[in-house]
C-alpha cells in the first residue's frame, strides 16, 4: 500500500505547487493592473489569457467592483487558500493513512 500513499502525498505535492504559482499569477496580474500595461506585451498577454477564465467567471457570478477596484483577484485567492488548506492538506493525511 505505500505505493498509493506516495502517489498520494505526490499528488498532493503538485497541486499544492500549481495553486501556489496559480495565486502568484493572479497577484501579477493584479500588480499589473494597477499600472497601464501595453496589452501587446507577450506577459501581459500570457497573465491575461491563463487568469481571465477564472476571473471573468467569478465576475460574472459575483459582481463585486465597488469605486473602481475589483474584488475578483481576491476571491480567487481566498478559494485557493482554502483549496491548500483544505484538498491538499487531506490528500497529505489521506497518504499518511494509507501508508500505516
């Protein structure tokens, strides 16, 4: 059996790793948009085409844009808090059960 248990604490290991760097792209993405990016720059083009599925989906089910600023970067990073918090921590656990 500990070879379901390492291939659950690696599997846990690499979406904890993917929503790590999903977070630190969204925090770029919204550092910037603060700024006036040229949106013909290969990174601006890059950060908007992986972040703009997740956020224009949560917009549109959440409308939260009070004065300008937009809560949707936030809400993403919350939801992959708890993701971390949550799935990965249980998979980690789920592998040390599995393994005893």
């Amino acid at each position: 059996m500990f070879v379901v248990g390492n291939l659950l604490t690696a599997l846990a290991t690499v979406i904890g790793l993917v929503l790590n760097l999903y977070m630190w792209v969204i925090i770029a993405r919204a550092v910037i948009s603060w700024v006036n990016p040229d949106p013909y720059n290969p990174i601006v083009r890059f950060l908007y085409s992986i972040t703009d599925p997740v956020l224009l989906a949560i917009r549109r089910r959440l409308p939260l844009s009070f004065g300008g600023i937009d809560f949707s970067p936030i809400i993403v990073i919350l939801a992959i808090l708890f993701l971390q918090r949550f799935v990965v921590a249980s998979l980690h656990d789920l592998a040390g059960h599995v393994v005893h």
